[in-house]
C-alpha cells in the first residue's frame, strides 16, 4: 500500500523536530520547549506511523529512547537495555491500560500495581559486583549511555558499598537522579551572587551537574537518588517489583517515600488523586505516577516493545510548563502601593486552567530573565498560585520585539511612580489619592496607633470603600447618623458611637497625624521624630532630602583611602610644589585617589593645612541624619509623597474637617514638668503596663522613645524576656533599667 507524499513528508518534518528537542534536552540539557509540546510532537508521529506502517524506519524517535552519547565522555554499552514509558495523559488511557492487562492476564485479578512518582531528573544505571559501586552510566539512547561514575559517587545519597551480605554478585540499580527544590534555590542563589547564569528549572540543574567532566563540581551540587528499578542481576529477584526495591532498600538503596502497592484501576487513581493533592507541597518536582504490575512473572509474560514495557504505564499530571508569547506587558498597582508589570499572554492551558496573564514581579526580574513583549516564553502554574514567566526562548526572539519600560505615573492616579535606589519594587506615590491603594489607607488611617477612630474597623472599612461613600479619610468626618444607619448590622446605637468617635479623633498629635498618612516605612518612632524635627505639617510637606540627611565628603570615598590618604600625610611632611594641590594629591598615587576625587578633595579642603587636620569622615562619603530613623529610602519616600498634589491636597481637607493637634510649646527643657526632657529611651521585653502606655508616659514627659539602641540611647527600659537589644545596650554602656527605676527616675525632682 502506497503512502501519501504529504504523510511522508509530514513524518519527516517531526522526526527532524523531535530529534533536535531530544539533542536540546539529553544531550545540552537545555530544552527550547516544555514537555507538553514534546509530547505532543511525539504523540503525532507515533499515530502518523501507526497510520502509515510503511513509514516506520529504524532510526525513528519512536523506536529508541534519547539522543546518542556525548563525544567527550566515555560511551557505556548497557548489558540490559533502558528503555522508555508508555504515557496515559489521561484518565481513559489508564482504563485502556488496565483493560489490556485484563485481557493479556485472565485469572490476574484483582491485578496488583507498584506505584511511586514520575520524578524529574536524569536517569542512571549503577553496577555493583560484590557490593561495591563499580561503574555509573546515563540512560542516553537506551543502549549506549555515559561514564558518569566518578560524579555519581559524589552523590551522598548513592551507597558505595551495599549494606548486608545477601546481595548478589551483580546488581544494576536504576533510578533518577534530581534535585530538590529547595536545592535548587540554594544552588541558584549562589550562582547568582558570583555573577552567572542560573538553571532554568531543578532538572536542568541536576542533569547538567551530573554530567560534569570534573566530578569536583559536581560533589558541590545538591544531587540526590531514588531507585525505581534495576537493570542486570547475577540472580532471581524473586516474584514481586515491590518485594525486590524493598529489598533493595535494605542494601541501602534509596527509593521514594512514597512508593506503595495498589489494588486495580481503583487503587491506581486514589493513589493519583492523593499524590496530585500534594504535588506542590513536596520539595521535588514530579510530572506523574508510574504503574507497573507487581507481579514478575506477569511482567514477563506481557513482555516489551522496542520503546517500553507492556506491564508499565506512566499516568502524566496535566502540564505546569507551557509555551506561549507574550502580547503585551502592563502594570497594576497592588493596595501598598507596588506598581507590579504584569505579562498578557497568548492563551494556553496550563495545569487544565487557560492562562492569558503571568505576573513578571518587578523590573530587576523582567531584566534578569530579559523578557521582551513579542518574546516566546515558557509560562508555568504550579497549584493556585499566580501564573509566572520562567524564561524566554531566547533562540526564537522575532525582530520586533519591544523592550518593557517602567511607567514613569501611576496607570490609575496618574501620581509619579518612584523606585528608591537599592529597592526592586516600584511604587505609585499617590497614597491618600489613589483609588488602589484606598481601603489600606482608610483602615490605617483610622487604626488605633493612628487616630484611634474607634468602631471603624477593617470590615466597615472596606463596605464604605465598596459603597463608593469614601473616597479619601477626609470624606470619614462627613459621614452622619442618618447615612450610617442604612448599613446592614448598624444600627442607631451603633451609629451615633462611631459618629462621635470620629469627632474626638479629630483632636490628635502632630506625630500620630503624620504616622496616620501612611507615608512608605514610616513608623511610629519616626514619625514621632519627624514631629519634633519640624514644627508644623507645612514646613514637613515643603522639606527636601536634604532637610533629612547632611551630605559630607567626597563621592566615591570610601573610609579606606580617607584613612590612608592622611596616614600617608602625616608620614610625609613636605610641603605642595608649584602647582595645583589637586595635582600634587593625584600623583600621591593613594589607592582609590583618582583625578577626579583628587580635585574634589581639593575644591573641599582649600589648603594643604586644612586638610592634614581634617578626621577621615570629613573627607569620605558619607551622610548624617538629621532626623533618626530617616535615610536616604525614607527620605526619598517622604520626599516623593509629598511632591504630589494629591496628597497635599488630602491634608488640607483633612484641616479642614477639623483635625488638628497642640502647637508647639517650644523645646523641651523649657517645658514644666518635663523631668526627662532630651533623653533617649528605648523599650524591650515583657512589662508590667501596655508599652504603648509607658511610651506615652515618657513622650508626656519630654523623653524620646525609639526601636533601636545606638550610642545616642541614654535609657533601656528592660522587662522579661528582653532580647538582643539587651545585649546591645550593655556593649555600649547604656543605662539599663526597669520599671522600679523608670518610677525613681520620674519622681526626681
């Protein structure tokens, strides 16, 4: 029977395919596509075949498991040869499975089943003669494999002499080689720190450590084993797949935790239902459950193909990889604010669910994997969580790609968009203004360390958001009996209490009116310093970043060269020749001393005098607070919040409404009764009285309460229990006390 030119065609054109995708993943460890399109392509060749029986040639993918040895390690012929799976994508080819076995089996019933999970990694042949680890090989094609031995025996899992006596003489062990998850973060993390590209996935990595030339790298990988067969052995394994990796176990072989004994169909897809509950709950990553019937001289009877065994069926979980473009990159911005790039996707199914959006987190992880919109990307979904990009098929870039930029205002407030140096995450700066950000600010915003608006809580919070009532915290002081009591569960009572808590709160601090704005990292404490740095809310809004921190020094200085540029002063005495001083500097030749901070060391120090007496942190980089707890993040958080009309907008309706707070009586030591003016507290460990309490007490009596102790701190207030800042406090020589010596100190006269 003659075969159509196209069916020819069409089988040659997938050969080609599959042959290069078996070349990207057995040999360079490095996939273009996941497995699910794999499948896919081999699963069309293997019914375009059966279709056409004429077309089946001997060199065909579906007649041989990999791709062939690589040429710069040692070739192993394997004495049994490794062959492949049969896959059941779904629940009707594993009762196609089963019923074969019926047939194929009268009088096996019920038919017993091994069953453990498909891991994901390489797979390895292990010889033992008279126990000992003689020789370890990859799978390769099937029939001819790779020397891996001196980087398996690296591998602390594998044993290099079995335990026992009762071995046999020879025993091949098969198995899969992996890496579990949390291996694989650590191994990436430090890859990453050094500078390198990181491994795609745990499969990639422990494929590509075992096959190392030099077995040293290898023995840094966290590699581990699991048995799941063997190959040769020197006796009878006995009767049963199940009894015989027990025992091989007892030699010291490593199998799966998971590894039962199941009863028919039934007992097959319990065991699946069960493990794919908690697939993404193990630290390994596992893509199906192998079956295989229990019984050996079954499996003899059912025999083999070329391909795999007729008494084994892996039962593939649906894929958690799939390849898709992205269209198009957007930004959300999430209820803190973070204004996070998220990718629209060509639809594909993943995991059974179609995914059209995978978030890309933030911009150092868009140029870390170096997403582009037009780019083919692999996308995976484990369980619920949210659809992620996990890398671009870099090989098949289009021309047209565009790169992702980051928007410079808020895609719905319009406010500018800041990104702090050292931080990954960018943000919108419309705070009180922003409809994404509203419900976080309303609760904050009336939570009790802020006004102490009793009654609004979090829930009630969140109806007036949803109702459209609020809009912003000023709109709270507008709302009256006659609305509230239209909610569903408020009634009269319950109205009128919040009404009039929303009036006494309008009666506040200036510290407790900055920290309620919600300003990004600002505390408590800071906020308490921010209201004693500045005497009004006008004077905080029109601050710079230079109103929070003092610059000094020379940029690019560091505390090294300032010390080694004076020792070498002081050392050598002469005087500057003709010329400029900054010349003179540069041809110092001090470590770190370019041109250029030569002449920035001398535009600062106008004489040579001047400069000998200067101390090192005059001259190196360096900034001093002016405010404690507010650096160059937090300054350029509150920098950024208050440059946005919006939200000084929101403040002055807010003044409006009637908040407001003490004017400022002066400094603190002026103040009467104030008997610890100026000094520092900090609070630690378990205490007698509500922290916050005691800290209003000090802050009533002129103190400053702080979270950290420092060499400024003149007090530690310790209870029980108190921790590191304990510690602390006593290498620096702070005064500890506790609540009996708080007590003397406020009774000083």
């Amino acid at each position: 029977m003659s075969v159509p030119e196209a069916a020819r065609a069409r089988a040659e054109s997938l050969r080609a395919q599959v042959r290069h995708h078996n070349y990207r993943y057995y040999v360079l460890d490095d996939p273009e596509v996941p497995d699910a399109e794999y499948d896919r392509l081999m699963a069309q060749l293997r019914d375009i075949e059966a279709a056409h029986p004429g077309l089946v040639t001997p060199d065909s993918p579906t007649q041989r498991v990999g791709a062939e040895p690589r040429a710069d390690l040692v070739e192993v012929r394997h004495r049994v040869p490794m062959i492949s799976l049969d896959n059941a994508m779904s629940d009707d080819k594993l009762v196609d499975f089963h019923r074969r076995l019926q047939t194929a089996l009268p009088g096996e019933e019920p038919i017993l089943y091994t069953a453990e999970p498909k891991l994901d990694g390489l797979a390895v042949n292990i010889r033992y003669a008279a126990g000992v680890l003689v020789q370890a090989a990859t799978r390769g094609d099937g029939t001819r494999g790779e020397d891996v031995s001196l980087n398996v025996r690296t591998i602390r899992t594998v044993p290099l002499r079995l335990m026992g006596e009762d071995w046999p003489e020879i025993l091949e062990v098969r198995g899969e080689v992996y890496m579990t998850r949390s291996g694989f973060a650590r191994l990436n993390a430090e890859i990453e720190a050094r500078g390198d590209r990181p491994f795609a996935n745990p499969r990639n990595a422990a494929a590509g450590s075992l096959r190392q030339l030099d077995p040293r790298v290898t023995a840094k990988r966290p590699l581990n084993f699991c048995c799941y067969g063997w190959g040769e052995v020197s006796e009878s394994p006995g009767e049963s797949q199940y009894a015989w990796l027990k025992r091989l176990e007892g030699w010291g072989i490593p199998l799966s935790k998971e590894l039962e004994r199941v009863e028919g169909l039934g007992g097959c897809r319990g065991y699946f239902d069960a493990l794919a509950e908690r697939r993404d709950g193990l630290d390994y990553d596992i893509d199906g459950v192998v079956f295989k019937v229990d019984r050996l001289e079954a499996q003899a009877r059912l025999g083999a193909t070329v391909h795999h065994p007729r008494w084994a069926v892996a039962r593939k979980f649906p894929a958690q990889e799939e390849l898709t473009e992205v269209v198009d990159v957007e930004f959300q911005v999430g209820r803190t604010g973070a204004v996070t790039p998220v990718a629209r996707l060509r639809p594909v199914q993943v995991s059974g669910v179609t995914v059209s959006n995978a978030t890309l987190h933030n911009m150092d992880e868009i140029q870390r994997k170096d997403v582009r919109i037009g780019d083919q990307v692999f996308v995976r979904r484990a369980g619920d969580v949210i659809p992620e990009v996990v890398r671009v098929l870099v090989e098949r870039r289009p021309a047209q790609t565009r790169p992702v930029v980051l928007p410079t205002h808020c895609p719905v407030c319009g406010s500018d968009v800041i990104r702090p140096e050292g931080e990954a995450v960018a943000r919108c700066t419309g705070g009180l203004y922003c409809p994404a950000q509203r419900k976080e600010a309303i609760k904050h915003f009336a939570s009790r360390r802020a006004m102490d608006i009793e009654g609004l809580g979090d829930k009630l919070a969140e109806q007036l958001v949803d109702l459209d009532w609020i809009h912003e915290p000023a709109e709270l002081y507008q709302l009256t009996v006659e609305r509230l009591i239209k909610l569903e569960r408020m009634g009269e009572k319950s109205a009128a209490n919040l009404v009039a808590a929303l009036e006494r709160s309008k009666e506040t601090t200036f510290a407790r009116f900055i920290f309620s704005l919600g300003i990004r990292e600002v505390g408590e404490a800071t906020a308490q310093a921010l209201a004693e740095r500045f005497d009004s809310i006008q004077a905080l809004m029109a601050a710079r970043t230079s109103d929070f921190l003092q610059t000094r020094g020379v940029k690019g200085i560091g505390q090294k060269t300032a010390e080694e540029l004076l020792g070498h002063l002081d050392t050598h005495p002469e005087e500057v020749p003709p010329g400029s001083l900054s010349a003179w500097l540069a041809g110092l030749k001090v470590p770190g001393l370019t041109r250029p901070r030569a002449e920035a060391v001398a535009e600062l120090f106008p004489s040579l005098e001047v400069l000998r007496s200067a101390k090192a942190e005059q001259i190196c980089s360096n900034s001093v607070r002016l405010v404690e707890g507010v650096g160059p993040i937090v300054s350029a958080h509150i920098v950024g919040f208050f440059a946005q009309s919006h939200n000084r907008e929101a403040i002055e309706r807010l003044l409006a409404a009637g908040v407001h707070w003490p004017a400022p009586s002066g400094a603190p030591e002026a103040a009467t009764g104030q008997r610890l003016a100026g000094k520092t507290f900090v609070i630690t460990g378990t205490l007698t009285r509500p922290r916050d309490e005691i800290k209003a007490l000090l802050q009533r009596q002129g103190a400053k309460v702080t979270g950290s102790v420092s060499k400024n701190t003149d007090y530690l207030l310790a209870g029980a229990d108190a921790g590191s800042k304990l510690v602390k406090a006593q290498s620096l020589g702070v005064e500890v006390i506790d609540e009996s010596g708080l007590g003397k100190l406020l009774d000083q006269r």
